[in-house]
C-alpha cells in the first residue's frame, strides 16, 4: 500500500492509497504524473469510498483481492483518516463528490467501478450521475435512497455524547463498541475492531480520528433528504448490497434496484451494517460475479 495525496475541492488535501504493486515501468527520469498515468493505463481502475467515520484502511482486505486484476485505490475522505480535516472547510454532498471527482482525475483512475460503504456509496451515485463519462460500474453497500429525518439526526447526536472519551487502552475501544455500546444487540468483535482501526493515541488515552461535529455536519447534509432522483441518473451498471442486519432494508433495497436504470441485488446473511467487514469472505462472493461481468475494459 502507498499512499498518494490528492487536492480536493477548495483545495483539501486528501489521502489516496494504491494497494498492490507499483506499476511496473522505468522510474529513472518520470514524474509522478508520469508514474501515475502509465500505470493507469495498465489495469482499470477501482475507488473504494468508506461511510461516515470510516477511513481507507477498512478496505484493505477487499482492495488486496482486488489488485490482482484492477488498479485499486482506497481514498480517506475530507475529514477521515489522514486526509485534511480544516475545520472551516465545506463538509457539504457537493464537497464531498467534488473530492472524489478531483481523485478520479487526478489518479487517471476513470472511467472507474466505484464501491462506497454507506455515505461512501451516496457520494458515488452522486458523482456517477453527474459525471457518467468517470464512473463506468457502481457498488452500493448498505447505503438508503429515502430521508432519514431529524430524529435520526438527534439521536446520532446523543451517541456521540455518550462516548466514554478518552478510552485508556484500544482494548477498551474493542469492548465498548463491540459490546457495551447501546446500540450493539449482540456481541459484534467485528464492530469493535472496526471502531479501534480510527482510534489514535493522545496523551490522555485513545481518541477518534476524526471530529465528532464534523461528521454530524457532513451527516446532516444528507439525512433530510431523498436520493431518488440522483439514483434514476445512474446510468452505469449498479450492484446494491445489503447485510441481511444492516440498515437498508429489502424492500428499499429492490426498490432502489427498480428505479436504478441498470440494477441488480445482492445481499449478505450474517452480516450488520458493516458488511465488508463483518464478512469479507461473502461480500467478495456477493460482488465479483458483477465484477466479473463487467470485465477489465
């Protein structure tokens, strides 16, 4: 894995991360430019999009597989992981596709499949409606289309308060969120490992990577809306993926499949909101046969 930076919109300095090897030319005398549109050329490009608090490393088991046949960069978006995080910068859909449009171009990566995880996934049907010469395949994971509304909003705000910032250790992370944490039914190791991958330790103890009031910024630029519309201007073909325990539910997510110009549907048993991560082995099953189809061109 390697890490490219990128210049997002407004000029936010991004994170991208090229999993797989370098591509494989004479780098004595080549710009990165270079470097990057030569190896661009070689494999078709893939960019992974994590959900809200997710970082780019939550991809590495699903962009190590894929590397084998794509060139697959993972991007930590505005606000996540080592991407820039200002704090008077646009947290807004419009910033957030405007990143992922600049990333495309940037990394020569387009026309490219785009698989993003939950805000991830809307930020890409976004852009693959705005942008259909960029996006020529789309993966949607457990990401809805309806408004969610206010209360959801409010209570996303009560759970961050709840947090018990500082942790004292990662194994405490592990625990609270893998098991303590109100909103867990059920022992989830799978959840408490996702949560200590965006811990990092300060002089008090293990803190989130990100800014809570960031990601309620960013949040709120979605929830009171629909995405129906932008998911009729999809014209690519779009995978929907849903955890049989996740949070987009089965009728939505068909409905999504009808309205989509190009859909179709897969789902993953024994798998919550973080599918890729709570089954990474049946995710790959649920998404490489449309990949397949897709072809490398």
């Amino acid at each position: 894995m390697r890490r490219i930076d990128v210049t997002g919109a407004g000029g936010v300095r991004l994170a991208a991360w090229e999993f797989g090897d370098p591509p494989k030319t004479d780098r004595t005398h080549r710009t990165q430019d270079e470097h990057l549109a030569s190896g661009a050329s070689d494999l078709p490009g893939v960019l992974l999009l994590h959900g809200l608090m997710g970082r780019a490393s939550h991809w590495a088991p699903t962009a190590r597989w894929l590397s084998a046949r794509h060139r697959a960069v993972a991007l930590d978006q505005r606000g996540h992981g080592r991407s820039d995080k200002p704090p008077r910068a646009a947290y807004t859909r419009e910033a957030y596709v405007g990143d992922v449009e600049a990333a495309l171009e940037q990394l020569g990566l387009g026309p490219a499949v785009l698989v993003g995880h939950a805000m991830g996934a809307l930020t890409a049907w976004q852009l693959a409606a705005k942008r259909p010469d960029l996006v020529r395949g789309l993966i949607i994971c457990d990401m809805r289309a309806s408004a969610l509304g206010a209360a959801s909003q409010h209570t996303w705000t009560e759970w961050f308060r709840a947090w018990p910032v500082p942790f004292a250790t990662l194994a405490d992370v592990r625990k609270w969120f893998g098991e303590d944490d109100p909103w867990v039914e059920r022992p989830n190791p799978a959840r408490g490992a996702f949560y200590a991958e965006v811990m990092a330790e300060s002089p008090d103890g293990w803190r989130p990577v990100f800014e809570p009031e960031q990601m309620l910024r960013s949040r709120e630029t979605w929830v009171y809306d629909a995405h129906w519309e932008e998911l009729a201007q999809v014209r690519c073909p779009t995978l929907v993926v849903r955890g049989l325990d996740g949070e987009l539910g089965r009728a939505e997510a068909q409905e999504m499949v009808r309205v989509l110009p190009d859909g179709q549907y897969a789902e993953v048993a024994d798998a919550g909101h973080l599918v890729h991560y709570d089954q990474p082995e049946a995710w790959r099953a649920a998404i490489e046969p449309f990949l397949n189809a897709l072809g490398d061109a």
